[in-house]
C-alpha cells in the first residue's frame, strides 16, 4: 500500500472501545538484529501490532505482526504519518505508538500528538534530540559542560576558536552514531565545513576519557546504571579503528560518575522517568571538592545504548532496558529493577562489547570472515557475517558492521584484554557490491 494513500479522518480511540476491541498499537522499527524482543512486550493476540519498518528491518518483525508497511525511512515524518493514518483506517486509530530508536523518537513523539496517546511528547524529547537545547538545560541548571554555542556559519565557528582555542568539535545538533561530526584544528579549516544542510553545534575540544552511562532514570534518582570507558572513539570508528567498551570497576570513579549522571539527568529531565544513554568526559587527575574526578557533560540521549549494549543487559544484568522504554513510551510502570542490575556493585560480573567497521563501503559481500568464539580470551557472543551474505547500507549505523562482540569477565582488565585481543585477531574482507544493467 502507498504510504501517500488517502485513509479515513482520523478518530478518538474511545470509538473502537467496545466489547472485544482488540487495541490497536503501532510500532516504528529500523532493526534487523531483535534489540527489542516485542513479542515479550506484549500480547500480540490481544492486540493489533501494526509495524511500520524498512525492508531491512522485517527481520525483527515477529511473525505475529497483525500488520506491516514498508517505508524507505523511519525517520521521514510525513512518509509515517500517511502510513500510520492507513493503518487506522484499517484496523482503528492507534491507542500506542513506539519508536524505540534514536532517530525515530521525534517521529513517535509528533505522532503521539496527533493521535492523542500516552507517551512522551515532542517537548519532552527535543532536550534530548537537539544537542544546543541539551547542553543549554545543563548550564542552566549550573552544572559543568564544555563551551559550546550554535554554528549558524563559518564566522561563529571562527568566533567560537577564537574565544575558546583551537581545535573545536562541529557536529549536527540532532545527529546520531557521530554521522557528521568533524574536529577543526585551526581556522584555515573552516572554510571547507559544510553548514548549511543541517542546524550545526560547535564545542570546544576536551581532551579526556570519555565514558558512557546506560541505564533507567526515575525523575529524582539512577535506578539502575552501569558506567563504562570506551576504547578509541566513535569518531575513530567512522574512519576505521575499531571501537570498544568496558564497564568500570573502580568504586571511586563509579561514585564521580554516578553523582554526575544523577545532577545531569536530574537537569534534562526533572521529575520524568526515562531509560537513557549518557556520554561524559572523565578527568581523573581533576578532583572535585569531594575528592572524586571530574565529570563534564558530553551528550545524552532518552533511549537505550546502541552497540551491544541491550543484549549486555539482558544477558549479564539481568535487566531489559528495552522493555523499560517501552513501558515508558505506553505511560505503563517500569519493569522492576533486579538487584543485579541496581548498581554497578549489585554484582560480581563486568561486560564488554567490541564492533569492528565495515571492510568496505556498504552494501558489500563478505568473503571473508573469522569467529572469535570459544577462545580463551574472547567474547561469549557475537554477528559475523558468513562468506557469500551481504552488509547492507542500512540507517541502523551500529549493528551492520563488520563483526560485533559481547564480553563478560571478572574485572574489567580481564575484559579489556579480551576486546583488545579479538580486535587484533579478528579478520574480515568484502568485495563491494556491483550492479549491472543489460538491454534486450
């Protein structure tokens, strides 16, 4: 069906609440990997589940699925909205709508608006999308941040440098997986930047260790949380090194950056639950008047961690993050947080994850590739693609790689060995895909 189809007006969802209504909710996904097991989320005989989806993304689309719409991206607001008004006219006006990924939250949002259905709304949301809005609530709220200021043209980014030094960060406001973003080492560089397409943000350049922060955040206080340091950058792994996380270990610097994640959090969302995926920069020669190292705002998003990160949860922790943002985007309770997944020392045991980029342009065809599986120092779980499939060019940045690996061990030097390690060894080659016409 075309999504520019004309459906019906749309209609209050207490119309189609009669004996044996079966509600209709409908889901907007990108994944092929099942980051989100839907069918544990809910009872799909007892509802509707409509699935708006890429054609990459049917993987995860349960086979229960009362319906699914192709689209060619979830992130084009227009092209959803005609389809989700479709789908109403078929089968009765969306009571839920979940968007789980990144780029897809200011679409479920909107939608919800138009719908009149719990959940999350655009303003709710954009704090969390718009990286200028974002660090500005944390000023505010007089917590520490990097300079930073909107870059409308190349002569703010030249004012920028020149009040706050070289080099200088400039990266899309509302981008994802660090699509866009570029390090300005002088101002003879910024003539060649490219501005105009997008609302762009420039920061001044922390050179620290930047961690990561995943968890569930109740309004006031961290219910559950793990910190973690990445190895390299995701910058570095839009060029080509392989990027990596290991959860910390160290009591006092998980005490810096839980105290951190709270006052954050506490700033960009007051009084509102939300799962969330935060990135700070971590300063262990700086101390606070505690005592404790120095934690700067770097960005935060009102979603789960990409990577492994869900599956690392799930897996070791014990806790499904995604089905607490899924809850959330239903205005339903949390799921209850076990006792393993509370702090980071509920339990004995650390995670890792590793990705390896692409070994060519996407889409190619892997012709060569290695499991890393059942070693010694190695992870307990990963995607490699066998010779002969494809790796698609799909939006979904972090799960079509060229290897991903999941890590548990005792401490964190234990996993840090193990990432290393199936870093070094793991080997994979691609030919890209070619396409060829013929005439009759």
């Amino acid at each position: 069906m075309s999504a520019t189809e004309k459906s019906s007006p749309a209609r209050s969802p207490q119309e189609f609440a009669t004996a044996g209504h079966r509600p209709h909710v409908v889901v907007v996904n990108r994944w092929r990997e099942r980051y989100a097991e839907f069918t544990r989320y809910i009872d799909h005989a007892a509802n509707r589940v409509s699935y708006v989806t890429t054609e990459v993304g049917t993987g995860s689309v349960p086979a229960e699925a009362h319906d699914v719409v192709l689209v060619p991206a979830t992130d084009d607001l227009e092209r959803v909205r005609a389809v989700v008004r479709a789908l109403a006219a078929r089968h009765g006006a969306p009571e839920s709508i979940v968007a789980l990924k990144e780029d897809d939250l200011l679409v479920g949002a909107a939608l919800r608006e138009e719908w009149d259905v719990p959940g999350p709304r655009q303003p709710e949301q954009i704090v969390f999308r718009d990286k200028y809005v974002m660090c500005r609530a944390v000023h505010d709220a007089g917590l520490d941040v990097p300079a930073f200021a909107a870059a409308t043209d190349a002569a703010a980014v030249l004012e920028f440098g020149e009040a706050h030094g070289w080099p200088v960060i400039v990266k899309p406001r509302t981008g994802s997986s660090s699509a866009g973003v570029v390090r300005v080492d002088g101002p003879e560089q910024v003539a060649g930047l490219s501005l105009d397409a997008d609302p762009m943000l420039v920061q001044a350049f922390v050179d620290a260790t930047i961690c990561h922060v995943d968890g569930v955040f109740d309004g006031e206080r961290l219910l559950a949380w793990r910190a973690s340091r990445y190895l390299n950058t995701c910058l570095g792994f839009r060029v080509g090194s392989f990027l990596g996380s290991v959860e910390i270990d160290d009591p006092r610097v998980n005490a810096a950056i839980g105290k951190a994640a709270a006052g954050f959090l506490g700033a960009l969302s007051p009084g509102r639950a939300t799962v969330f995926h935060l990135e700070v920069f971590l300063d262990e020669d700086d101390l606070d008047a505690d005592g404790l190292p120095r934690c700067r705002f770097l960005e935060c998003g009102a979603r789960v961690g990409g990577a492994e990160i869900p599956f690392l949860w799930r897996e070791v922790h014990g806790y499904d993050l995604m089905h607490a943002a899924w809850q959330l985007q239903l205005d339903r309770p949390l799921p209850p947080v076990p006792a393993t997944a509370a702090t980071p020392s509920a339990t004995g045991e650390v995670a890792g994850w590793m990705l390896v980029p692409a070994p060519a342009e996407r889409p190619c065809r892997i012709t060569e590739s290695t499991s890393m599986t059942g070693r010694r120092e190695g992870p307990y779980a990963e995607v490699v693609l066998r010779p002969g499939e494809v790796l698609p060019d799909a939006d979904a940045y972090y799960e079509h790689v060229g290897g991903r690996f999941r890590f548990r061990g005792a401490t964190a030097a234990a996993v840090e060995t193990a990432v290393t390690t199936t870093a070094r060894d793991f080997r994979v080659h691609a030919e890209p895909l070619t396409f060829s016409t013929t005439t009759a």
